[in-house]
C-alpha cells in the first residue's frame, strides 16, 4: 500500500493553501469583515477578478462567508467562518518559515537559473562558498 495517497487529507490541506491568494485574502480577513475594495486595498498586487474569484473559491470551500446588505448602494462584507478561522495558525507558520528561509530559496532559485546544481546534490555544500561538505547550498548575495 503508498505510503501517500492522490485523495488524502493533508493534500486537500495542501491543495487550499496552495493558491498564490488563498492564504493572503484569509490573513487579510483576520481581523474581522471586510468588503472587497478594502479588501484590495489592504492586499497589493491583486485585481478586482482575480479577488472575486479567490473570495468565491474560499466560500465554495467553506472557509469564507459572505454578507449582503439590502442598501442603497448594495454592500457585500466577506468574513472567515470558524473553518477559515481554524487556518490561520498554519498560515501564520508558513509566513514565519517564509521570513526565516526566504533568502535560501530566493538563493536556490538564482542559482537554478544560473545552472548551478546541475553536476547533483554532493556538490551543492561545497558549492555555496561556506566550506560545509553538504552543507546548506545557501551562499548570501553579495552585497556590491
């Protein structure tokens, strides 16, 4: 039997978190209800469409919720439900691996694009200039 399966649950996990917005929009609402341009204002990079789309994703998936005020103008607020709620810790830990690592993977990937690494893996300590056999594979820019 695998020891992992197409349909478990931690790729389901996975799966909600591994949209580019989900996790931003869902730290965005942390705080408590918003409507979608304060929403956009809050979250840089992020268009009308692609914000629309993350919002309806994330309440087909039962992690957001929407309101709709009967108002002129109409307003709607989107807010977490407690399953939304219930990530939070896991993408404030992704978020504090991302501030920690965050230059050995940008570092990783200049380094990819350079076609470093392509000799294997048992030259890459050696190659990041800090002498540790299999070590890292991290070497900081210089800062020139």
């Amino acid at each position: 039997m695998p020891e992992f399966i197409a349909d478990c649950q931690a790729r389901l996990a996975l799966d909600l978190l591994g949209n580019t917005w989900n996790g931003v929009v869902l730290w965005a609402l942390r705080r408590g209800a918003q409507r979608p341009h304060e929403l956009r204002r809050r979250i840089g990079g992020i268009s009308p469409k692609v914000l629309t789309e993350t919002l309806r994703r994330l309440e087909h998936n039962g992690l957001v919720a929407h309101r709709r005020y009967r108002e002129a103008p109409p307003r709607v607020e989107y807010a977490l439900t407690g399953l939304g709620r219930s990530l939070l810790p896991a993408i404030e830990a992704l978020g504090l691996w991302a501030v920690e690592h965050a230059e050995e993977v940008l570092a990783a990937q200049d380094r990819a694009e350079q076609g470093a690494g392509r000799a294997g893996y048992a030259d890459a300590g050696q190659a990041d200039g800090t002498g540790h056999p299999g070590g890292t594979g991290y070497a900081p820019k210089s800062q020139t």
